[in-house]
C-alpha cells in the first residue's frame, strides 16, 4: 500500500549536477549543500539505487535519492520523493520480508534482505536492499539509507543453475542406476558363460576342442574385467566408491598380487619379485582391496608390456611418513605422446598393437590413489622399461613386526575340496547359473536342492533342514531379499539357516541391503569355482552343530575348548589394551549370576532368552564350551523337551566354573599387556 506522506511547508525537488534529487524547504538532514560536491557526484554515478529516509518528517518519506533508483524502479523524484519507500511493494512482496523489514526500522538496527519489489510500469523486481540507520555523533538516529540492487537476472540465473544441477543428479543417477541394472544383465549370462566353459573344460576334450574353449574363456575373462572396470569408473565418478580403513598387511596384499601374476610371467620368462622396506611395519591402516587393485593394475600391465627381463615392485617407507611403491619393469616402455594422456580415460598405446584393453585401468588407478590421499606418477624410456610410483598416506598399527623384504611367488597350492558334505538350498532361477552352481557344489560333495524363485525356496526352508541356502537376489515371483525375510520369520532353527546372497549386481548398498533383509554374506556373480566352494566351506565350517534337541549323549560342549584364545585377542584388540581384565571380570561375575538365576527358573520361555544372553557373551569372550552349551539349552527350551533341558541345565554351573577359570587371572593379564606394551601405552 502507498500512501502520501501529510504535505511538508513549502517543500520543493532540487536537482544537483549529477541528477540526484533532493526534497528541500524543511529541516532535514540530508541537503544539497550537506552532501558535498565530489561525493554528490560519485553517488550520482553509481550504479547502485541510493536513497535518505528522514524518520524525523511524519512516516519517514525519501528526502533523497539517485538516478540509478530510477533507472532501476522507472520512478522520478517527483513521483516519490516526499512519500515513505513501501510503494516499491505490491503483491507477491514476501511478507516476512517486509516484517523483518519494519522490526529492523524500529529497532533503528541495519538489515539486508532480499524482496520482490515493483517498478512503476507494474513489472516485478528482485530487490536486495540493505536498510541502515545513521546516528548523529549523539546517537540520535537522523537518517536511514538504502541501498538498492536489481538481482532479478542473477536469481533467476541461480534458480536456472539449480535446476540444471538437479536434472544433471537425476541423469547421473539414471546412469548409475542403468549402469547397476546393465551389470546385472551382463554379469549374469556372462556367470553362466564362464561356468559351463570351466564345466566344459573339465571334460574329456580333444586338443582343438580344448583350444576353442580355453579362448572363449579367456575372452569371457577379458570381458568380465572390463566390465568391472566401467562400473568402478562409474561408481567413482558418482561419488559412491567408499575407502576403508582397516588394518591389514602389506606382505600379503603384495604375495596376492605375485602369486596372481605368477604364471603369466613364467609363461613368458619374466622374472618376477617384490622388495618391502625393512622399515616397514607389519601392519598398516589402508583400503586392502583397493591397495591391491592399483598394484595388480600395475604389475599386470607390466608384465603385458616386458617380453624379456624383469618386473619388480618395490615398496618403501618415504620420509614424508607415506609408502612409496613403486612398479619398474624392463618392457617395451611408453612414447612421450601417450604418458601424457596415460591416465586419463581410454587412452591406449597403438590401435594396431597387439596387446589392447580397455584403456580405463591407469584412470581407475589414479583416482583410486587420489581417493586414498596419495598421487600416482610414470617414468619411462622407450625400449628400455618403465616405472609406474604412487604414494599413500597409510597409518602404522604400532608393534606390529616387521614384514619379510624379499619375497617372490609361492607355488599356488591347491586345496582337495572333495568329500565335503552338507545340505544346500540353491535358489536360482537362471537355468545356467543354477546348472553350473550345483555341478561344482555336487562334484565337490554336497547335495543340492533347487529352487526357482524366491516363494519356492521359502517353502522349501519352511519344510526341510537346510545347512546353507544360497539365494539369488533377483528372482521372479519374489526376490531373494523377501525370501530371506519370510525364512527369518520361522521360528526354530530353520529361521537362523545361514543364507547367502548371490548377485550380480554390485553397487554400493547391496551388501547394506543383504544384511537388512537377514542374510549372512554377499558373493558376487559370477562366482568362480574356487571362489564358491570356499565362500560354501567357510559357513558350513563354522556351523554349529545340529541342534541337539535329544538328550545329549556327552555334556554339551565337552568336545569344544573351554577358552578360544584367539577371540580373547581380537576382543582385547578391540577394547584398547588395559580394558580386557575388567571386562572378564564383569562377565564373569554376570555368568555366575545368571546361571544362578537360571537354575532357579522352571519356565522354559525365560530359560530360553537367559541361556541366548548367556550364549552372546560366551561368544563375545571366547568362552566356547560355554558357548555351545548355552546354544543347546536354547536349542532345547525352544522344542519343549523338559528332560533334554534340564540335562543342560545340571552341567551348566560346572561347565560355567571351568570356562572362568580358563580365563588368566588378572596379574597375568597385566603382565601381558606390559610385555606388548612396555611404556603403558
Ligand atoms: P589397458 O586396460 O588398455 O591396459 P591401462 O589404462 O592399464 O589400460 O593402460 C593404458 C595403456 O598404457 C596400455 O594400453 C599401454 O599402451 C600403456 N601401458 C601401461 N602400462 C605400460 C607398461 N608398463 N609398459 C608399456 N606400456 C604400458
């Protein structure tokens, strides 16, 4: 709303040389002669609205303003001078706007705010307009300026940047999301490709035969790899590959990599050898997989690249605190041209060589190194041989030996997986994958049952005893995810079957996903053989042994130690060195306390959930015996037999003074901890 300020005496517009315009013929403070003649003129020329407010006049009416005001709002002084500034204002002025506005003029408190305003032919505008009060050398408040900017065209460039950067994050999602979906599709047939070649391979073949299929093999090699190489260039560039940081061991990141490259380089009479700084410590804080990805990245390019000599890789304490590696090889070498561009993607050394790939496996590396703090460099001499160095900043973990210096590739020792048996549920629906899974699963001694999609093999679970159930992830009729979900609803035993996911779709959250939905690891199609039986014989290693729901013919846990060491240290590991002999003796005096109570219970229901504490802390602390004990108490109080029960029940206190006993007592505990640690660190 715009209303006139009450008729000033006499008052009267004055210009100056500059075209600013004054409201003269009362006692303001703001006059022609006030201004001065230089500054009057560099506010005239400024491109910026200026204009006075006089609050002592009645509704602070504008006694000044310059000719950017009205070149920006399209008012003249005759139009405004002598009126209060909320002409300016209209509809779509934001109302916050002018109320943070008002309590600033009438705390006389200066303001920036940024508002719609209108010009005088109607058209809206952008305003951003800083109000300030201005107090006279008594602090009375005698003016209040303002001054003005048109930001309508950077606004609307703003909106027009943000737009344009959330349609860019909805096609890079697209991408990602096509990308994951194409893996899939990919990645399947191709997991059924290379296990009927390798199930081919393993038949009675003729010399050509055998030839054929070995170079469809390596082809399917090829392929699989590039295709992991576009999805990691993916993930990177989406921003979604995560660095880890775990302890690990860089002699044995470095043997992976030699024992890979192996028969490669003997096949071509390559020497190959590692060197590890003896200042090195044992253990490092790192990213493993991705340490050894640049690495083999490397070798292998090197060994690709050297006809006659050697490779070796060198790694190194660097002054700088860093390790240094560093990748030297006596091959062909690189041309000024392409080390330029080596790094960036598909950049590749002569089409018409012989020895081409994807070219995306040095830009993979460099911003695997980037992602991990470090820089990656090449030095090279054609004919003679070159070097790839990058650096990392890995943390040391303290007292943690020293790796071996020299090392070379071990023979690869391969392990007879015959004879193994257990119960498997493979729920697959692609008819390869499901025929090359239960093959290899079958020859190595396991029986296999099938199911198609995910309902069957919740049935399936539901109806029969399973020691492991691998699982598809993406199935028709229901996913492997809701699958897992209905199993983890029975109740018993056959709820906790362990499930394994199998999936060739491998971006970020997958494993995330997998765990939500209940299932106990994550292995990536297409699985190799070797790959396969040891991801089957790690669970089916570590399962416990069939619920003894029959009264145990020997006390539960009697052939199981009573103390795993092992798991004591990695416990003491985890808490921080000094925290361990308190722990112990917080669980022990909670076992003795709870196989009190327990023993005083006739209810099976509360039995039940004590003995499944009693087995979650007995496993936290190594106590194993103890461990299976209470797992088959909870076995038994669950299936309702009283006599089986209270079997367990009667050997619990015994086996529970035994288990603590085995701990070491507390001085050894703290002998232990200064013998690693003696500066009490
Ligand atoms: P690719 O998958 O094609 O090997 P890379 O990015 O790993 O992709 O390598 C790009 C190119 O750099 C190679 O094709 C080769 O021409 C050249 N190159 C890489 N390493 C070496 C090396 N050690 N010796 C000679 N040339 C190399």
């Amino acid at each position: 709303m715009t209303s006139r300020a009450p008729p000033l005496d006499a008052p009267r517009i004055t210009r100056d040389a500059g075209g600013n315009a004054f409201l003269e013929g009362f006692d303001g403070a703001v006059t022609a002669a006030g201004l001065g003649g230089v500054l009057a003129l560099a506010i005239a020329a400024a491109p910026t609205g200026i204009t006075v407010a006089d609050p002592a006049l009645p509704d602070c009416p504008l006694v000044f303003m310059n000719p950017a005001f009205t070149r920006m709002t399209g008012y003249s002084p005759e139009d405004v001078l002598g009126r209060n500034c909320r002409f300016l204002q209209g509809r779509g002025t934001e109302k916050e706007s002018v109320r943070a506005l008002r309590l600033a003029v009438a705390a006389a408190k200066p303001i920036t705010l940024e508002f719609t305003n209108h010009r005088k032919d109607g058209r809206r505008f952008v305003n951003e307009l800083r109000m300030a009060p201005v107090l006279d050398e008594a602090g009375q408040l005698i003016a209040y300026i303002g001054i003005q900017h048109d930001v309508t065209a950077r606004k609307r460039a703003e909106r027009e940047a943000a737009k344009a950067r959330r349609a860019a994050e909805r096609a890079n999602q697209e991408k990602s999301d096509f990308l994951a979906f194409m893996s899939h599709e990919v990645r399947t047939p191709l997991h059924g490709v290379m296990g009927t070649l390798s199930l081919l391979l393993d038949t009675a073949l003729d010399a050509e035969q055998r030839a054929f299929a070995e170079t469809a093999q390596r082809s399917g090699a090829t392929l699989l790899h590039t295709v992991n190489e576009l999805l990691d260039l993916s993930r990177i560039e989406a921003g979604k590959l995560g660095i880890h940081a775990d302890p690990f061991a860089l002699a044995d990141v470095v043997k992976d990599v030699l024992d890979l490259l192996a028969p490669a380089a003997a096949e071509k009479g390559v020497e190959l050898s590692a060197s590890l700084d003896h200042l090195l410590p044992g253990q490092l804080i790192g990213d493993p997989g991705r340490i050894r990805q640049v690495l083999m990245n490397l070798a292998d390019n090197a060994v690709k690249f050297t006809h006659r000599g050697s490779v070796e890789l060198r790694i190194a304490a660097l002054p700088d605190g860093h390790v240094g590696f560093a990748v030297t090889d006596t091959g062909i070498g690189i041309p000024t041209r392409l080390r330029q561009t080596l790094f960036t993607r598909f950049a590749q050394a002569d089409p018409a060589g012989e020895q081409i790939g994807s070219g995306l496996g040095l830009a993979i590396c460099k911003r695997l190194v980037a992602l991990m703090g470090g820089q990656i460099a090449v030095d090279s001499t054609v004919g003679r041989g070159s070097t790839f160095f990058f650096d990392l900043p890995l943390a040391h973990v303290p007292e943690s030996g020293t790796p071996p210096t020299r090392m070379a590739p071990q023979p690869v020792l391969v392990q007879p997986l015959g004879g193994a048996h257990g119960r498997i549920l493979l729920a697959e629906d692609g008819k390869a994958n499901q025929l090359v899974a239960a093959t290899i699963l079958r020859k190595a001694g396991y029986t296999v049952e099938l199911a198609r999609d995910g309902a069957e093999a919740a049935a399936a679970a539901e109806s029969s005893d399973y020691d492991l159930i691998l699982m598809d992830v993406r199935m028709p009729l229901m996913d492997g995810y809701a699958a897992t979900r209905a199993i983890r609803a029975l109740h018993g035993p056959r709820g906790r079957v362990p499930i394994l996911a199998m999936t060739a779709s491998v971006m970020p959250g997958d494993a995330e996903l997998c765990t939500e939905a209940g299932m106990d690891g994550h292995l990536p199609k297409p699985l190799g053989r070797a790959e396969l039986l040891a991801a089957v014989h790690r669970v089916l290693d570590a399962r416990p042994r069939r619920p003894r729901v029959a009264i145990p013919e020997a006390e539960p846990g009697a052939t199981a130690p009573l103390l795993d060491r092992e798991t004591l240290e990695e416990l003491r590991s985890a808490v921080g060195p000094g925290r361990l002999p308190r722990l112990i003796s917080v669980f022990t005096a909670e076992t003795k306390e709870r196989v009190r109570r327990m023993h005083a219970l006739t209810d099976p229901q509360r039995i039940e959930d004590e003995a499944h504490s009693l087995k979650a802390a007995a496993a936290t602390f190594g106590a194993i015996a103890l461990r299976d004990a209470a797992r088959a108490l909870e076995e038994a109080c669950h299936s309702g037999e009283p006599a089986s029960w209270r079997r367990i029940l009667d050997v619990l206190p015994g086996l529970a003074e035994r288990s603590i006993a085995a701990f070491p007592p507390p001085r050894t505990e703290a002998r232990a901890r200064h013998d690693r640690d003696p500066k009490g660190h």
